[in-house]
C-alpha cells in the first residue's frame, strides 16, 4: 500500500498542476497581429491554496510571444480595460488586521492614477465577484465605473450599551446611523457559496468628480446582477431577480424568476423583458452600435436548467423578437466535415461581454451540445446559425471568451487534454463570412499529460441516438472502471479537462460518462423528460448505457458522483448490489424528503417529483408529496447496499446538508456495510485545495482497497 500511495500522490501532484484560464481580453488587434491579455488560476499545493495570474501575449497570427511574464495577482478580485485600453480598473483585496479591505484602483499611462478606499468611504459594503452578480464596466467615454456591491446596511447596537462619559456628555451627536436592537435580525442571503450576498445595489464610481454613488429607484423586490452601460452612457442595464416570498439558491440553478430592466443614472427605471413573473434571463449585450439588445430567455421555475431562447430587442423601438427558439435543427453549413449536424438548442453557459462580429449583425457564442461545448455564429437578422469547426463536432470542447476585429480568442480543451488559448481569424470573402474556413492559432503553452497517447476518449450514440457517454481511460486495457455520473441533474458531462478525472486515469482506472435523460446539450424535451422520476429513468440510463457495451460491463466497477450524480451511485449500489465494488459520494441526495426541509433550492426536490413548487408549502399535509419523494430517494433501499461506501461531506454545504450523508452512512453501518466519512470544512463542491486533494487520494485509496488484487492485476 505505500508503493501505491506513493504513485497515487504523485499522479495528484502532477494532474493538480496545470492552469485553467478564467478570462481573455483581446486589448489590440489587427489583420496582422492581436495582443491578448489573460487571467488564469492555478493550485499551488505547497500552499494549499488557488493563485491567479496575469499575462499578454503578441501573436502575428503563426507564432505568439510572450510580452509580459505572469504577474501573480491573487489579491485582485475583478479587473476590467476600458473599450480604448487607456484606463485598466482594478478590485484589490488586501488584509487589514482581522478585515478585509477593498480598494478601486484605476491605472493609466504605467501608474496608479485613481485608488478609492472603498472602506474608509463607506458608500456601500463588499463588492461581488462571483459569477451571478459579478460587474465591472466603464462606460463608453470612460469616466465612470459600475459595478454591484452589498447594500449598506446601518450598525446596531444592544438597547443598552454603556459608553464613556465624554461621548455620552456631547450634545448634538448625530447617531441616526446607529439603530437599537437589530443585531440579530436574520436577513436570507442568496444561498450556497453566495453567504452574505442578501441585498445587492448598482454603484457608480465616476473618476472626473471622485464621486461614488449607489442608483436609486430599484424595487425591493428587485435584485439587480449582470450590469451593462445602455449605449449613450446615460444609464444601465441589467438583470433582476425577482423575490417573491423567499429567495431560493442561485448558484447551478437557470431557473430563478428575473427581467432585463434598465435605469438611467437620473433613477428612470423600465421593465424591458415581456411576462416579468414568469421567466427567468440571463446575459444582456448591446451589439457594436448599441442598436439592438440579446439575451438568453426560458420559463422560470421547473428543471433548474434547460433550454433557452435568444432574444433581441430593438433598443430604438423596445420590439422583442426571437432569433433562436427551443427547437431542435438540423444544420447545413458543416462542409469541412462533410455531415449534416444536429443542433440541440442553448444551455446556460455565459454570453462573452464582446460577442460580435463586425457586421454588428453576428453573434458568437458558445454553449453545450452533447457531450461537448460547441461554438456558433448566430446571424440576428436572417437567424442562420453556423458552427465553427475549430474542432471536431461532438470532440472536446472550445468557448470564446472575446471577440474584436473578427477575431476570438477561444478556450480549447478535452479530458485528456489541458486547456489552451486559441486567436481565430474569422475569413470573409465578397462582404460574406465564410465559416467553414477560419484560421486557428495558438497563443498559450500546449500541456500534455504524462503518456497520453497511452489513453483514449471515445463519444458514443449509445442511448436514444444521442450522443450521451464518454468512455475515456487506458487503450487496450481492461482495468477497473468508474460510472461516474454528473450532478444537476440538468447538467452535462462535457469533454473538457478536469483534473479530477485525469488523476484517476492516471493510476489506471478508466471512467465512464453517461448524459442520462434529464441532461442539458441534448434539447428541451430531453431535459424535461426527467421531472417526476428521479431515481427511475436516470438510473436505468446509466445502467442500461454500461450494459450496453460488454467491454464497459466485463469490467471491475466502482462508483463515483456527487450531488444528484451522489444520488444516483446510492441508488445504483442499492438497486444492482451485486454490481459495484465500492462507491465514493461526495455530498450526495440520500433522502429528499430532509432535504426539503434544509436545502437552499427546496423547488428542487418538489419539481424532481413531478409537482409544482409554487404550490406546496409544507408536506405536513401533502401525503402524496410525501411518499413521492421517500419513494425516490437511494435511503429506501439502503439494506440491499453490499458495496463499501467512502462519504465525502462539506461541513459548510447549504445545498445539500451534511446531515443527509451522515444519516445515510449510520443506515450503512446498521445493515453491516463498510463506510466511512471524510468531513471537510467546505461547501458543496469540496473545491478548496485541501478538500480536494485529500478527497480524491483518499477516493482512490478506498476503490484500490476494495477492488483488493484486481487492481494490481490490471494495471500491470
């Protein structure tokens, strides 16, 4: 065991190493050259800890150099260049004691011109960064700054306090700030991983009068993200989500009831989505001119994630049109690989803030399809969709994160290998796009994992004739192999690298991806087919995928998921027993109905059953609910469970509870199963580099132990 943890650490230490880009900003280009400027994170084990860095590169379009070297720069919280790249603004966090200080930096001409302490100046609380809320924008004559903070909220004192004499001798203190008796008013935030997020505002930083303003007229019902200066500077648009009677988690769920609204800087504030109460929107952008607004657009509410419309609205008129519906297609335009491709639809994946070609009619983006991440150019007028063939259709995956000059810079990755830059040239002939013919070049380093050519990824059509697994693992080698079922359920398992994954491979397992019924990047119905059997279609999905093939079955197996994926290898080990050597859940579903009673998202379960949220308040009186959800939860068949059970909980997770791993792991040491759990002071992904390391060696270590000589035998 120590020669096989030695080779289980090492093979951690070298797949935790590579960077993973989080964002790319073309700041010149031209029909010869770009210069991008990029933002990375990287796992730095001996700190246990996630950097970030920064670094630019020169790219004549065949070879790229290196401009500046990466600049640690894990103290900045959100950047942004203005439109000419004069101005560069900066977010920094930096410790004061036992706080936290923020500082709005903006930088010019190789200096710090502008630096506000924002807490010293007390205008609002912190700034967000995360992915529902996050904006930073200048406005198009780069003198003001918006971005979304937490709202002030007035200090409170007991209602009786003693105080010095001198304070309590002066007269005509002005306390109105100070209120008596609030310390312990609870205000709900947004949920998992957006503790503290309760009441964001819209703030404006204007750098000509050093004036920092947060925008009034805002319902309180209205909780603004995702802001964007209207085209003439006057004013913002943004999302909302809407609070009715509570606020349900956000992070993982495209579902939550939100508008496009805007407000100009004077307080008019309009409702620009139609049917405000019933859908949800997401990712407002203003073409090139400012003539016309998209966004993505679905029903709120039902399955936390699906497909979505693309919308536009005339800005000059507020006309709302449908450029991309629901429907699946069929698309011609894919000579370069001589087939016809289905396009499934858009899924939540976000709107880069410069999407647009220079026709200012064209829009790129990128969004799951299968078993990958394509990327399209959507033409809003005629409302032909085209893909790109940076890549092989339904192999790998590519994003774009900018796009300036009929270039992009795209992201390219796949589970064997890890990410990297891509500048891709747009090709016009006779005032037409041509895109089936587009340059590709790399700008940034090309990693390769250790012996991969050893190791192959494999997309099958295995269920409905869909493009629904991905077997990637050794070739030639019939080694154990792990199911290892996304969460969601209304997610993917994409051909993107994980680290996760390649860690595993690397020792010698294998694993199998299975897009059951109810995944996204397979169309709406697909989606929805789900709602109201849980613990039904998808486990049969994945078992009926594995029995499929005899060289995935004949196998050694062992189970691997979290969240709902955790769900569903407790269901898995209760329902086939006799199947499965061991199973790791990290977080998993094991009881919905305490679930119901202490998750963020409580719509989830009831929705996952087939009812309608929105009419449910308790199941104190709803029987029917009741045993719906007892019957599908893994629990109730906990006494057939024979695999041993390794539970991977997050002391801090609010979406689904520790509580339900625990109650499940004593029913496994009732019934005489082997089972262990690892706490981690986390929330629900485990993604803190502690959590993350010692979950996953010990993850390994516990299906070695268990699949005890089969192991050895098959990896030598």
């Amino acid at each position: 065991m120590i020669f096989q943890l030695d080779k289980v650490v090492a093979a951690y230490r070298v797949t935790a190493q590579y960077p993973e880009v989080i964002s790319a900003t073309i700041i010149n280009c031209s029909k010869d050259s770009v210069s991008v400027h990029s933002v990375w994170m990287q796992k730095v084990l001996e700190r246990q800890a996630v950097i970030k860095f920064r670094q630019t590169v020169f790219s004549d379009y065949k070879t790229y150099t290196l401009t500046s070297p990466p600049t640690d720069i894990t103290n900045e919280l959100i950047s942004v260049h203005s439109k000419s790249s004069k101005y560069f603004c900066v977010v920094r966090e930096i410790e004061s004691g036992k706080d936290i200080k923020q500082y709005l930096e903006v930088w010019a001409d190789c200096s710090l011109v502008k630096n506000y302490d924002l807490s010293a100046l007390d205008v609002h609380g912190k700034i967000y960064a995360d992915a529902e809320f996050l904006t930073l924008e200048w406005s198009p004559d780069e003198t003001k700054i918006v971005y979304i903070a937490e709202k002030k909220v007035p200090k409170s004192e007991p209602f009786y306090k003693q105080k010095p004499k001198a304070s309590a001798d002066k007269d005509g203190v002005d306390n109105s700030d100070t209120v008596l008796g609030k310390e312990y008013d609870w205000s709900q935030d947004w949920g998992e991983q957006l503790v503290g997020k309760i009441t964001p505002v819209l703030v404006v930083c204007d750098i000509k009068t050093d004036t920092i303003d947060v925008l009034s007229n805002i319902p309180n019902d209205v909780n603004p993200a995702t802001a964007t200066w209207t085209p003439d500077g006057k004013g913002v648009v943004a999302i909302g989500h809407t609070i009715a009677s509570r606020k349900l988690g956000l992070i993982y769920c495209a579902n939550s009831p939100s508008i496009v609204f805007s407000l100009t800087l004077d307080g008019q504030y309009d409702v620009l989505s139609s049917n405000p109460e019933q859908l949800c929107v997401r990712y407002p952008r203003f073409n090139l001119n400012g003539t016309k607004l998209v966004w993505l657009e679905r029903l709120a509410g039902g399955p936390h994630s699906s497909c979505f419309k693309l919308i536009s609205c005339n800005w000059s008129t507020k006309e709302i049109s449908t450029i991309v519906d629901f429907d699946n297609q069929i698309l011609h335009n894919t000579s370069d690989y001589n087939e016809e491709l289905p396009f499934y639809g858009l899924y939540d994946l976000a709107i880069s803030r410069n999407c647009w070609l220079n026709d200012d009619k064209t829009l790129v983006l990128s969004t799951p399809q299968g078993g990958s991440i394509h990327t399209f150019a959507i033409d809003t007028e005629s409302k032909d969709i085209h893909y790109l063939p940076i890549t092989k259709p339904f192999h790998e995956s590519v994003s774009v994160l900018d796009v300036c000059n009929d270039v992009l810079v795209c992201y390219k990755s796949s589970l064997n290998k890890p990410g990297q830059l891509f500048a891709i040239k747009i090709l016009s002939t006779f005032e037409a796009y041509d895109f089936t013919n587009i340059s590709i070049n790399e700008i940034s380093p090309s990693h390769c994992l250790p012996n991969s050519d050893n190791f192959v990824v494999e997309h099958g059509y295995t269920l409905y004739d869909k493009p629904t697994t991905i077997f990637y693992g050794p070739k030639n080698n019939d080694g154990p192999l792990i199911i290892w079922p996304h969460g969601g359920p209304h997610l993917s398992s994409l051909d993107f690298f994980r680290a996760d994954i390649a860690f595993f491979v690397q020792i010698g397992f294998a694993v199998l991806f299975i897009n059951y019924r109810g995944s996204t990047g397979l169309g709406k119905d697909y989606v929805e087919s789900l709602i109201g059997k849980i613990g039904d279609f998808d486990v049969k999905d994945v078992y009926n995928a594995l029995q499929s093939n005899s060289l995935w079955s004949n196998r050694k197996l062992v189970l691997f998921g979290g969240s709902h994926g955790g769900f569903l290898v407790t269901h898995l080990s209760g329902q086939y027993p006799a199947m499965f050597k061991a199973v790791c859940a990290l977080n998993p579903v094991t009881d919905l109905i305490t679930m119901f009673g202490s998750t963020d998202i409580p719509d989830w379960t009831i929705t996952e059953a087939g009812y309608n949220f929105s009419e449910v308040d308790n199941l104190v009186n709803s029987k029917d609910i009741l045993m719906k959800l007892a019957d599908c939860s893994p629990c109730k068949n906990v006494h057939k469970v024979q695999a041993p059970t390794l539970l991977l909980l997050g002391k801090k997770d609010l979406r689904v509870l520790p509580c339900l791993g625990l109650a499940y792991y004593h029913l496994l040491k009732k019934h005489g199963v082997p089972a262990r759990v690892l706490m981690y002071n986390d929330c629900h992904p485990l993604s803190t580099v502690a959590a993350d390391m010692d979950s996953l060696i010990n993850a390994a270590l516990w299906f070695i132990k268990y699949l005890n000589n089969d192991f050895e035998k098959s990896i030598n």
